[in-house]
C-alpha cells in the first residue's frame, strides 16, 4: 500500500551517464538486484553517509575509495546489506569493486559500493561477480526506469525526480532515484539515492551543495525512527553542461537541486512499510531550528500518533502530548498553537473552544494531513514528513527474512 500515485518522470539523457541492471539472484530469482551506474571521466562526484556505527562495510570502502579518487562507476546490490560483517564484509566489497574494475579496465579504487538488504548476512560475492557482465551489457543512458526498480527492497513502486534549470551557459538537467520504505530515519540520506546532473561544479561546492539539500530532504523524513546501516546518497555532476558561475545560476541550481531531492525523500514516505498516511509536520515559531525539528520528530515518532493517524481517529490529545514531552526548555504551554489541516486544535494551553470532534475526524480521514504547531518562542521553523503505523507494517518487518 501507498499514499498517492505513482507517477516515474521522463528523465532526460545526461552524456556520459549510463545505467545497467541484472538479475543476479542474491537473495530472490527473477528480480533486479544489481545495478551498475557509469560515471563520466572528469566528472564530480559528492555523496554522504550513515552516521550508524554500525555502518555496514560497503559504506567503509566507498568512503575510503571517494577520498582516493572521483569514482568512474558505482556498483549497487539489493537482498544483502554487507553490514554487521566484520573485516570479512569489508573484504567481499572489495572483492567486488576488483571484478567491476577488472572488466571495465579501471582501478578497484574508481569504484563506489553500495549495499542494502538483510543484515548480518555473508555478501554473496559469486552470485555478484557473475551478475556484472550482464549488467554491463545493458548499461543506457535512458536506464533510470530500471535502475530504480534494481533498488528496490520492501518499496512498493520505484522512485523518480527530474529537473531542468536555466542557467546564464544554459539548460542544466538534474535526475534521481531513490528507494527506501522502512528502516527510515535517516541521519545524514536516504536508505539510497543517487542523483546526478550535467552541470560543472567543482568537488567541494558539490560537497557542501548535497549536504545542506541533504538536510532539508532526505533528514527530514521518518517512518519509523530507524537509521539504517547502508544510508547513502550521491550526486555526480558530469561536466558535460554549463558551468555554474554566477550568484544567481548557484541560487536557481540549488534550489532546483532541493526539489528533486525533496521530491525523491517524500516518494520514500508516500511508500513507508504500510502507510496510509502522508504527514506534514510544520513547527513554527521555535527559537532554532534544531528546536523545531526536535518538536516534528517527536509528534512524527510518537506511536500513539501514528496509530491515530492510521486509524483516522481525532485524538488529538496524543498531540499535544507529545508536543509536551518534546525537548524544548521552559516551554509556554499558554503560547502553543496547533492546527489540524485548517481546524484549530489548541491555543490557550487547552482544546481550542471552535475545535468540534466532526472537524477534525475529517481531517484525519484524508490520505494527506498537515499538522502545524507554533510554539510561540522564536522565529525559527521546519517541516518534518512522515507517515502512519499500521498493521501492515508490523507483518512486512515481521516477515521480512522469510
């Protein structure tokens, strides 16, 4: 089940980016669970990782390949996650960047691994080195369709965005896919995203770019309050495109970057384990930011909410709850004001006197719900997206090694 449709965008050529997939059966037949995404020589190349110390080996090794040089390919498996795997783990992924460079006639170290799946489990390297040549074969610039559903794990449908900007040297597209439904809350990405663009951007700007993106996107979503090991999104700016130069070509790219990572981050919480529900959480009126981030991801990781929200029930009291409990010191609780949609909750430390029962069960029945609070305490705000708890989530995890 998900929230809204599922529409995957047309997604424009970039030169020198191609994108193949194959069936290696690492943990089911039939399926994508390999991709191969080929990186243009001279191109840029940011990413950011799982703050997880746990963080599973294939974030270890592109880590360390990323800091050695731009990588010229990136090698992505599902159904096994490479993570709780010691020093052994560390080794399988090299393994498998060696077989990639070995066949591309490239050195190991130009390639990015990225894993996602079960935990704990050995990396079935064979089945991974035999799946390469395949994928290879089918690399295209037009495989972003496919790729997203190489991927994909407990996600529902594949995830897409794609944008065009007008620079002062031009049109600059920017594409990207993602996936990712549960073990979401992630403290740095997404489960994994990789977005690219044809733009010239030096290293470092693309760096502190996809960080700041990063923040307002992808570590602004939850489904269930849980940072994976694997967490990882990169972005590859080919420098096929224009140069960004001017002020105003890093405002307009910048913001067109934010979209579609945004775009991307939402399509992960319209597809949570489960949901019914697609949440906004705006906090307003905080002191800082952080504050008011604190306050959304409190009401967004509140169980009694989220089965509320499941449940289209108006119980608005396990809002204000949580909104109580929240980290804020010497909170007002006279100042506080909540909205449900466009129905007043609360103001005045209390149930707001035009607030009826009929309002806001409808509002709560409605497959996309904003819930807005103001804290009265500052000028400082952030929106947080999540989704509902229902029983469907409990049987996909339940289930999920079988």
């Amino acid at each position: 089940m998900a929230v809204g449709k599922s529409l995957f965008p047309r997604m424009a050529a970039l030169e020198g980016v191609r994108l193949g997939t194959a069936m290696a059966g690492i943990k089911k037949p039939n399926r994508r669970d390999l991709v191969v995404i080929e990186v243009p020589e001279g191109a840029s190349v940011a990413a950011t990782f799982t703050r997880n110390a746990f963080c599973a080996a294939p974030v270890h090794v592109a880590r360390d390949h990323l800091q050695r040089a731009m990588p010229r390919y990136l090698l992505i498996n599902t159904g096994n996650a490479n993570a709780g795997t010691g020093v052994k783990g560390r080794e399988d992924a090299e393994d498998c960047c060696r077989a990639l460079a070995a066949l591309t006639e490239t050195e190991s170290h130009h390639v990015l691994p990225f894993s996602t799946g079960v935990i704990g489990e050995p990396l079935p390297v064979a089945r991974i080195t035999d799946g390469l040549s395949a994928a290879l074969e089918s690399l295209d610039a037009d495989g972003w369709a496919l790729a997203a559903e190489g991927i994909m794990t407990t996600d529902t449908r594949i995830k897409g965005a794609s944008a065009q900007v007008e620079l002062g040297g031009g049109t600059v597209t920017i594409n990207g896919i993602s996936k990712g439904s549960g073990m979401i809350q992630p403290n740095m990405a997404t489960m994994l995203g990789f977005v690219a663009c044809d733009a010239a951007i030096e290293q470092d700007r693309l760096q502190q770019w996809l960080r700041e993106a990063v923040r307002v996107s992808f570590n602004s979503i939850t489904v269930d309050s849980d940072t994976s090991t694997n967490d990882a999104c990169t972005l590859i700016a080919t420098g096929r495109g224009p140069r960004v130069e001017s002020a105003d070509d890093e405002h307009r790219f910048r913001e067109a970057l934010t979209s579609v990572l945004v775009e991307l981050a939402q399509a992960i919480i319209r597809d949570g384990e489960g949901a019914t529900k697609f949440v906004t959480l705006q906090v307003e009126q905080a002191e800082s930011v952080d504050e008011a981030r604190a306050v959304a991801f409190t009401v967004a990781h509140s169980p009694l909410v989220k089965t509320a929200l499941y449940a289209s029930d108006a119980n608005w009291g396990r809002i204000l709850a949580a909104v109580g409990r929240a980290p804020v010191k010497d909170l007002d609780v006279e100042r506080v004001i909540i909205d449900l949609g466009g129905d007043r909750l609360v103001e005045h430390g209390g149930r707001a006197d035009s607030y009826t029962e009929e309002a806001g069960s409808r509002v709560m029945a409605q497959e996309e719900i904003v819930i807005r609070i103001r804290l009265g305490r500052g000028d400082a705000n952030a929106t947080i997206w999540t989704s509902d708890l229902s029983h469907d989530y409990v049987s996909i995890n339940a289930d999920y090694r079988s």
